[in-house]
C-alpha cells in the first residue's frame, strides 16, 4: 500500500513514466515551435505486430548550439551516464569549456542503451549541428565509452581524440597491463594547438553529470524539461555575472592570471647562457 502510494505521488508530481514515452515526438515538436533553429530528433524502433517503441533522443538547443561556435574553444568532452529509472537508459552530453574556464553544454539526448550504434546517431547529429569536423577542426576527449571511439573516427575522421588521463590511470593495471596508448591522445606536447586549452580529464562532463543527477531519476520528459531550464537559468546567470564584470578577462581568467603576477615578484632571472 505504501509503495503504490509513493508512485501515485510520483506520477501525480513528475509525470507517468510509461505515458511521457509515448508523449517524445509532442515534446520534439514544441521544442522546434518555441525555440526556432533548435534540433530535436527522435528516432523509434519499429515492433512485429505492435507500435513501434522509443529508441533515441536528440536535442541542442539553439542558444547552445550558438553559444558554443561563438564563445567556446573547439574542445568537447564526450560522455554517458546511467539513468536511474523503471526503463533504466543512458544520457549522452556534448560538453565544451567556455571563456570562463566553466563547463557549457551543447547537446544531449537520450537513448535505450549505450551502444556503438547509439554514439554513431548522437555524434552523426552533432555534427550536423556544429558543422564539418575537416572545416572546423574540431578536438574530443572521452573516458572511452563503449564503441565512442571507433565510431569517432568513422563520423568525423579529421577530429583529434584525446583521452581522460584519469580513466586511464584508473584502469591501466587491471585493463591495459600490456598496451600502450597513443601519445597524440594523452600527451600534452602532441595535443593539436588548435582549442589553445590543455584539458587532460573529463571534468566538464563529470561536473555537468554531478549537477543533474537529481533529474537522472525522473521520468524522461521531466527529466528533459529540467536538463533544458536549468541549462538557461546558467546561461542568464552567467550573462548577468559578466555584464557586471569590469576586468578585460572572464573573472576565473582574471583571478588566475593575477595570481601569476603575484607569484612572478618572487623570481630572479639569471642568465645562464654562454656569454654571446
């Protein structure tokens, strides 16, 4: 009796489960009638004798999408995550870094399970969306995600890949005893100059993942409805924060450098050349 109270509640609150599914392809339409230029793709997977049943989601924002080629370093971390519901599922992200050192999401979508062919639909889409890897010059990094990499490579030959150094520590004694990674993907000196940023972990997904986490357990439009509001509540925010700033550099960049100038008082330059 209890647990079917607690559910009525929950359906009552964020919605039915089962009837958001079959309520995607209204959520995708109003998406593109409210927010014009936005992308919200759905794809179903047809059933022998039965209706067909959800399989993928897709969806980038407009002022994301802009956002990104307009203020963001051509970097995007690529990640999934567990979704806790009945239906379980994964969420995929496409997360850059913007001007303020802080991690700005430019697509995300959902899908029944993380498969190769899945990651080949979301970065086939993304693509679309933020333009030709060959004329871009776009950079990725990841903690290697079942089949991301191959399909990478397939949908956009022309990107640099790189890899989380943490995944890697964190899995090289029990996974990779007897292999080597490429330096182009790890190693800072090899890394294309192009994204002028050194990233060497995931962070930006893993911090967007921690911020929606709560959202993880909801049902899917619920879950998509909050992910959409809470990432305009921070692009306001932030667009607030820096009309007030009055320094030339966004405030993490300013405080960084000014720590620098500090710590440069202390040192001596010697020369320790020949005498020519």
């Amino acid at each position: 009796m209890v647990y079917r109270a607690v559910k009525e509640a929950r359906d009552k609150i964020q919605g039915n489960e089962r009837e958001q599914y079959k309520r995607t392809r209204d959520y995708c339409e109003e998406i593109l009638r409210s927010n014009p230029s936005s992308s919200a793709r759905l794809e179903l997977m047809p059933i022998p004798d039965g209706p067909p049943v959800f399989d993928k989601l897709y969806i980038c924002l407009d002022a994301c999408k802009k956002g990104f080629k307009d203020g963001c370093r051509p970097l995007l971390h690529l990640d999934g995550c567990f979704l806790n519901t009945y239906y379980s599922g994964w969420l995929l992200a496409a997360v850059a870094q913007d001007a303020n050192n802080q991690f700005y999401v430019v697509a995300y979508g959902v899908v029944r399970v993380e498969t190769k062919e899945a990651w080949k639909w979301f970065l086939t889409n993304l693509q679309g969306d933020k333009g030709d890897d060959a004329n871009h010059g776009w950079n990725f990094i990841s903690d290697q995600q079942k089949g991301l990499l191959p399909v990478l490579k397939e949908v956009m030959p022309h990107a640099k890949l790189r890899n989380c150094v943490m995944h890697m520590w964190k899995n090289f004694i029990n996974r990779y005893k007897d292999l080597k990674f490429e330096p182009e993907t790890w190693v800072d000196a090899y890394f294309s100059h192009r994204p002028k940023v050194d990233n060497l972990t995931n962070n930006m997904c893993e911090v967007f993942n921690a911020k929606i986490v709560n959202y993880r357990c909801k049902p899917i439009l619920t879950m998509c409805e909050e992910i959409r509001c809470y990432l305009m509540r921070r692009i306001v925010n932030h667009k607030r924060i820096l009309e007030n700033h009055s320094g030339r550099l966004a405030p993490v960049q300013e405080k960084r450098l000014e720590k620098l100038l500090n710590l440069s008082t202390k040192w001596t330059a010697e020369w320790v050349g020949d005498n020519e």
